[in-house]
C-alpha cells in the first residue's frame, strides 16, 4: 500500500477548511512584513501573485477573500522556479 499524496491545496484546505479565505489571513502567514493598509492597497491594484475577490464590491470597508486553489497554484509556481534556480546554481 502507498503513502498518501497531498497536494499544496489539500494541505491548505485541511489547514483552512474553507476554499476561500481572507486575504488577511494569508498575508498574516505568507507575507507577515505588510500592514494592513499596505495589503489592502496591493490587493485594490492586483499586486498579489493570484487573485483577490470582494463578496460585496459595492463596500469599501468589505474583506477582500483568496481562493484556495489560485494559491495553491502560486505556491507551486514559486516552488518550481526556485527548484530551477537552485538547479542552476548548485550543478
């Protein structure tokens, strides 16, 4: 019998248990440098390395949300070129 293989989404759906969450709550764990109104002016302009959401876009004042899997997928993109970069250097 094999081992069980998780992905970077279902480590992050078990963690979460939700497939959105706020996007303050991810940067508070992947980007811990950024204030509260740098993040918010990231996420206005579409900095972020995946795609942010408001439920209500009428509000101001309204969480921005992250989809699981669209940070699952960024995750995996900066691992993979990390992989290559460290290839490169260490031959």
């Amino acid at each position: 019998m094999g081992a069980l293989q998780f992905s970077t989404y279902d480590y992050l759906f078990l963690k979460h248990r939700s497939v959105v969450v706020k996007l303050l709550d991810i940067a508070d764990e992947y980007y811990p440098s950024l204030k509260k109104a740098t993040v918010h002016q990231m996420a206005t302009e579409n900095k972020f390395p995946f795609p942010v959401f408001k439920l209500d876009q009428k509000s101001r004042t309204a969480p921005y949300f992250v989809n699981l899997q669209d940070l699952a997928d960024a995750l995996d993109k900066e691992h993979q070129s990390a992989s290559k970069d460290f290839a490169t250097f260490h031959q």
